[in-house]
C-alpha cells in the first residue's frame, strides 16, 4: 500500500474523524495502519509513552488504529498562547515561541522533521493515513506550507477531498478550492468526499455530478451527519457542548480564552447523572451548579485575567458561599491558590498574579514543562493520567493532597470544597468517577472506554457504508 491524505475545504470539516474512522476501517481490515498530521494547532495534547506531546486528535487516530501515540504522529504542534503567538513543540518537545509573522520563517526548518517522522511511519506500516490542516485554499501560506499541499508535494502523497455541507456552499468549496490551487497541486487530488449530509442523499445527486463534471474529480461518497461524534473525545474548542443531560449532578465549567485539555470533561458528559454545562464567555456562572471545574489553561495568567473580565471570579466566590464545590485541574489548579509568580515570563509577561484565594498555595512558573503519564491513586482508587504543565505548587493546602502518584499531587482545603490537581485524565478511570461522583450521593455503572470503542466502530461502519472504501484503498501509494 502506501499513504493516502485527507485534506479539507477549511478548518473543522471533519478531517480527524474521518481519518480516525478510516484508521479503524483499516485495522478491521488486518492493514497495519498509522496517522499522521504534519502540523495541528491546538491546546488539546496528548502525552507520549516517551514523555512527548501531540494533538489529542492523533492520540483518538491512534487508539483507532490499535496503537500507543507516538511523537511522530504529529512532527509539528502549534500551541496558542496569545492570538498572535504559539508555542512551537517539534517531535514532542517545545522548541520555540514564535508570533504568526514569524512562524512562516520557521516553517521551512521544520519540513524535515515532518518528512523524518513520515519516513519512521512509512517504514514501520502498511497504510498511513495523513490529515491536512486547515486547506489548501489558504495560497497565501502556500509557498512554505508543510501541512497540505507542501507536504503531499514532497511526500508524493495523493489527496482526498473532503468538504463539509452542513456549513453550506459546499459545491463552492470544492470547486473554488480546484479555482484557487496551483495546477499542479489540483492534479494530486484523486476525488472528493462530501461530509456532514442531512436528509435525504438523493437530494444531492445532482450537486455530486456538478462538482464531478467541473472538476473531474471522480466523487468517492457522501457521508451523513454521525451524531455519535458527539461522544467521541474533541481536539477543537469550537467542538465543546455547552450542556449535556437534562438533571442529577449539575457541573459548570468556563470556557476559558486558552482552554487546554478539556476533554477531561467528556467521561462526566457521558454520565446520566451528571448535567455538565460549558458556558461560554459573557454568561455567568449558572446559579445551581453543584460543582465548578476550572480547566487547564495554555495561558494561566493570561486566563485568569480573562477569568475576571467575564466575572466570573465573583460568581465563582458566590458559589463557594453556596457551599458549593470546586476543582481545578492544571492551570485551573493553579489559579485557585494565592499567588502565581513568574519573574523570568515562562508564562508570559514577567511578573506575579493575585490567585482566587481559594486554596493556601502558591505557584512559581519554570522554564522547564513537565509531560509525564503517571500511576497511583485517589479516593482510594487506582488512577492513571498523565501531566502535561509549567509550574510547581507548594503551600499549607498541599498537606492534604488530593492524589498519590505515588509522592503527592494537588491540594484541598480543610473542609474538602476546593481541591486542585495537576492530574488529566482522572475521569476517565471508571473507578475514580464513580468514587468521585459518589462524594455527591450520584452512581456511575459507565464503562467509559468501551463507550469510546463501540463508537470508533460505529464509525467505521458508517463509513464502510457510505464511502468507496475500496477505491480509497486503491487510491494509497
């Protein structure tokens, strides 16, 4: 076989699950299978076996796949911290800070450690199955692109299109994007997939032979809208519900400006007994929220500055008079404490922040990060999870930590309301959900991740059905 890649008409057609859901079409097929993202944007990682870090969408592909995630999923991962810069992490590791501007000057040292990890991938499988970022209609980043048609240009990669048409105008996407692209790079397109259909399919008959016709792309299938997503772990924060279930344990958690890692949350939307709402930016903190969580952050400092401009500190204190709980994970964790210093700017502008004054500690920012899976245990469970932050936290809350790792993680105030960890993941050992859930008089009989597999094969039956997945196959070289 080979490699095939999924690029998309824009960001967020859909691109990760259908290449998760072919990973697993592959490996139910006896083909040893591998993703692959040259280069993701996101604040949601994963860490490796190896103490590295990739997109959470590779981590899903992986398990898709039948396999541990390894750094050279994905070469290159872009981790906003402002609107106009990003940490850089190559092959797992952070390298660099860089603003946009800069970023296109970057991008051409890097194209060998993509082209190095796709080689290792290659090498070691039968099929790798490759995800564009964004699209290759973006020209204007053409000339360094190493995450579409630059990299399926070096690599001799041929392209499946994928557009979306429930956003609509998905004729246009398609055919515009052929408009817009190098001739040479049209020419290593091999078809084109219509994502995310509502209704019924022969509505779009004619729509599918325009686009073949204009293109001559020959059309590889159309693919209905699978709720089941929705259950499926998210890489973009544009992809958080804002609420799940209708009753039983009422969960708030901010949506912050740099929220990382929030899949932490979806083995608790899965509960029936638990009703987690994300609220977005303006709203207020619901009034009968049972329990707060403060996410992780890709920008504490940063985050909780925006944190107080939504005011959400005082619905947060209103909360806590309540008698109301609250956990914070990672920066979320870091924000609860007294001080968060950072004299030499690891985080950001040099300097230290006030905390929420919730817990009795105090957070100094380093240099160095700390990416590690770890073992242990909380409320008397077994847990595994992993780390992934800057900072160390210390003080007289840290006497009462909330898990053993087996030294101690986190903290809890003296009356148990507040805790903080620097622990993701927790929530998906059924185990600790259950005893934490349990602390609020709620039951968990959830197998969270069987749920996860059974909806991977949901998947890619839905897509045997509604794809070519012999002519896909066919396409891979």
């Amino acid at each position: 076989m080979g490699a095939l890649m999924i690029q998309g008409t824009g960001s967020n057609v859909g691109k990760s699950l259908l290449v998760a859901g072919l990973c697993r079409v592959a490996r139910r097929r006896g083909i040893s299978v591998a993703p692959f993202k040259p280069q993701n944007m996101s604040n949601n990682a994963a860490v490796t076996a190896d103490g590295g870090e990739i997109g959470r969408a590779q981590a899903l592909q992986a398990r898709a796949a039948g396999l541990e995630p390894s750094v050279h999923m994905n070469p290159v991962l872009l981790k906003p911290e402002t609107d106009r810069a990003a940490q850089v992490v190559v092959q797992g590791r952070a390298v660099a800070r860089a603003a946009a501007a800069d970023y296109g000057a970057l991008k051409a040292q890097l194209m060998g450690a993509v082209l190095d990890s796709y080689g290792r991938l290659r090498a070691s499988h039968d099929l790798v199955l490759v995800e564009g970022a964004g699209s290759p209609a973006e020209v204007n980043l053409r000339a360094r692109d190493i995450a579409n048609m630059g990299f399926a240009r070096a690599a001799d990669v041929p392209v499946v299109l994928a557009g979306d048409i429930d956003r609509g105008g998905v004729i246009a996407q398609i055919v515009g994007t052929q408009a817009v692209i190098d001739p040479a790079d049209a020419a290593i397109i091999r078809g084109f997939i219509i994502n995310r259909f509502r209704g019924d399919p022969a509505l779009f008959d004619a729509g599918r032979a325009f686009i073949a016709q204009r293109t001559g792309w020959p059309d590889l299938g159309l693919v209905p809208w699978f709720a089941d997503a929705a259950r499926l772990p998210a890489e973009d924060a544009v992809d958080l519900r804002r609420a799940s279930g209708a009753g039983g344990l009422h969960v708030a958690c901010p949506m912050l400006s740099r929220i990382a890692n929030f899949d932490d949350l979806d083995p608790l939307a899965a509960e029936p007994e638990v009703r987690l709402t994300m609220v977005a930016p303006g709203r207020p903190l619901p009034g009968d929220a049972d329990l707060v969580i403060l996410p992780g952050s890709k920008s504490t400092r940063g985050d909780l500055a925006f944190l107080r401009e939504q005011g959400w500190d005082v619905d947060l204190a209103a909360h806590v008079r309540r008698g109301g709980h609250v956990l914070g994970i990672c920066g979320g964790y870091q924000m609860l404490g007294q001080w968060i210093h950072d004299p030499e700017g690891h985080d950001g502008a040099p300097g230290s922040t006030h905390g929420l004054g919730l817990l009795q500690v105090e957070t100094r920012m380093a240099p160095d990060k700390r990416l590690t899976r770890v073992q242990g245990h909380a409320l008397g469970q077994p847990i595994t999870g992993y780390e992934i932050h800057m900072g160390r936290s210390a003080g007289p809350d840290c006497a009462r930590p909330f898990a053993h790792i087996p030294q101690p993680d986190g903290a809890t105030s003296p009356d148990g309301r507040i805790a903080g960890t620097y622990l993701h993941g927790l929530f998906a050992e059924d185990g600790f959900r259950a005893a934490w859930l349990g602390r609020f008089g709620r039951q968990s009989a959830l197998d969270y991740g069987a749920g996860v597999e059974a909806v991977l094969d949901r998947l890619a039956d839905h897509l045997e059905t509604h794809l070519a997945i012999d002519r896909l196959l066919a396409l891979a070289r």
